[in-house]
C-alpha cells in the first residue's frame, strides 16, 4: 500500500432553503437586513434561524431552540458573530411555491422589539432561476475557511403580485430594489435559493494529519464523502481531482498541475501549479494557483485564489456582474498557508490559517 498525505478538506454545511432581505437603503438604527434560514439535518437540527445584519459589520443569530448552531463557523459573516440568540418564534414559515416565496416572520430582537418580516409573491409568470457564488466571504476581516456558499435554482422577488413588509417596533423599513429589470420583470434585491451548497474549504487547522492508504498504480480511491483521483508518474502519486460528496451536488477540486504527494517529495524541491473548484455547472468555476515547498521535514503550501468565473445566461446578469464586481472578484482575496512537519515516528502534523489581502 502506498500512503498518501492530502492537506485539504471540505465541510460541508447542510441547510434546507435561505432567503435574504436587504434594506440598506432604509436602515434600522441597529440592523440592515435579515437573512431567514430553514434546517432539518443531524448536524444543525430542523428548524428556523434568521440572521440580522448589522449595520456595524457584525451579525446577530436568532434561532429555535431545536437547533444547534456552532458560534465558531459565523466568522465568514461579515465582521463576525456579536449575538446568539435562542428564542421562540411567534411565527416561523418560509416556502416557495409555483408563484414565489411565501416568507413570515416575528421575534423580538435583542432590544427587545417586536421584528416582522412578510413576504407574499402572487405572481404566476414562469421564473428563470439561476446559479450563483453568494459573495459571503466578501466582508469577513478574519476567516478561518474559505466560504463557498453555492445557490442553485437561485432567484430575486418579484415586485409585481407581491406583499413584503418589512417592520422593526412598527417602524416600516423598506426594502431594496434592483437597480434593472430582470427577465423583463422589476425585481426586489430580496434573494433565496430552494437548495443551497455551503461549504467551508480548509478549515484552520493545528494538529495531526493523517495519510491515505491507496494501492499501488490505484487511480481512483473513495474514503467517506471523498473521492481521490491519481495519476502515477514513474511510481510517484499526484492528485488529479479531490471530490467531496454530500446531498445536493459534488463539489471538486481539480487540479490542472496534479499535486504531488509530500512524503515522497525530494528534499528542496518546489512545485506550482493551477487548480479550479467546480460544482454544478450553472454555478460556473474558481480558479487558484498552489505551490508546495519542501525542505528536510517541513513543507509549506500556499494556495491563491484568483477570481469566480460565472456562467450568465442572460444579459441582465453579465451587466450586473459587470457592474458590482464583488461577485467576480471576492475569491481573489483569499490565501491559504500551510505548514507540514514530518516528526519522529513518520507521522505528520499541520498548522495552517487563512488570511485577507
């Protein structure tokens, strides 16, 4: 058996349905939008969890008692975690339908006021939805894993044929709109997607890494939710594609330049290569460059990323790319650093962390 040392993980984040509602154009004195979630999984529990927005960066999480979210993991949100909150919902509901979205919403904030969110879309014209990488990891000042939050079947409310009340303590906020019509149909900035992807790629790490024990001249090996793809090159394995199976769509790591295997590294050598991340197709593709430094027992990894390569199908949406840059080039600040050391024994251990530039 031949053991190979892979440094990458991808956590997968399983959720039901998401909806966002932005208001920023219209601020409460403490919130900008909120962002409704549903689960039902064995990791969060079934239930319902709004996030509020905060105008200072950072975000509240209001949530059922039947659900159990990690604090840690809302560092990709803006500024970070301020407030977690448990409560009883006096309302909770949030479905789509053939006409839209069908959202309603009522809990007291932090503050102690009553938060109502309505949204009723009536409209039975045929929707268009697409995929799309939610910029999420745009604002987080200090992430510890690279935020892929993929949103299939993606779309906008509608402003024709729809209620949406957006009330803070009897004060009505309202929400934004987007600046052009899409598919010939005046939108609301509101989103959400029926069958969200959220995935956390190399997570920070401190600790002991393990090999996989693939067979000799093996190509393909399946360990979990993983799929390795090798290609051997005179008895030396490199990795082709990492796959990361889950319930709603693979995601992969491909690797253009495969990577090579680092205990059977020559001492100071170095490879560079290119790689993209990829999950359904309608979501489009990440591209990044790697390179891997090996000198006597430690080895660093850096892998860059470069920008989101979307696949717009209309003309409404390659100007809005156009436009709002974020989309495109949020990837691009993202860089990962690793650090293997091979210790007494023949075991290995890694430190890595991610950081904004």
């Amino acid at each position: 058996m031949y053991h190979f040392l892979s440094p990458f993980c991808i956590d997968i984040e399983p959720m039901s349905r998401l909806l966002l509602i932005n208001f920023e154009n219209d601020p409460d004195a403490t919130y900008m939008g909120f962002e409704p979630q549903v689960f039902d999984d064995a990791v969060h529990g079934k239930g319902h969890l709004v996030i509020g927005w905060r105008n200072d960066g950072k975000v509240d999480v209001y949530h059922e008692p039947s659900l159990t979210p990690s604090p840690k993991k809302y560092d990709i949100a803006g500024k970070g975690l301020e407030n977690m909150i448990e409560c009883q919902f006096d309302v909770a509901f949030f479905e789509i339908n053939e006409t839209g979205v069908q959202a309603n919403y009522q809990f007291r904030d932090v503050h102690n006021r009553i938060v109502r969110l309505k949204i009723a879309e009536k409209n039975l014209k045929e929707r268009r939805p697409f995929g799309l990488l939610a910029p999420m990891g745009s604002a987080a000042e200090k992430p510890s894993a690279m935020p892929l939050v993929m949103l299939h079947d993606f779309y906008f409310v509608r402003k024709s044929k729809t209620d949406f009340e957006v009330f803070i303590d009897d004060v009505q906020h309202k929400p934004d709109k987007l600046p052009l019509p899409m598919d010939r149909t005046w939108m609301y900035f509101a989103r959400y997607s029926p069958n969200p992807l959220i995935a956390r790629l190399n997570p920070e790490f401190d600790g002991t890494v393990a090999t996989t024990a693939v067979k000799k001249g093996s190509k393909t090996h399946k360990q979990g939710d993983y799929i390795f793809d090798f290609v051997w090159e005179n008895d030396s394995i490199f990795l082709r594609r990492l796959t990361r199976l889950n319930d709603v769509h693979p995601i992969a790591l491909k690797f253009e330049d495969p990577f090579p295997d680092i205990t059977s590294m020559e001492n100071n050598s170095g490879i560079n290569g290119k790689f993209t991340v990829e999950a359904d197709s309608s979501i489009g593709t990440i591209m990044g460059d790697y390179s891997v430094d090996k000198n006597g027992d430690t080895t660093q990894i850096e892998i860059r990323f470069g920008g989101w390569k979307p696949k717009p199908d209309k003309f409404s949406l390659r100007f809005l790319y156009t436009i709002a840059g974020v989309f495109k080039k949020w990837p691009s600040t993202y860089v990962w650093n690793a650090q293997i050391n091979e210790n007494k024994g023949g075991n290995y251990s890694m430190t890595s962390k991610w950081k904004r530039i």
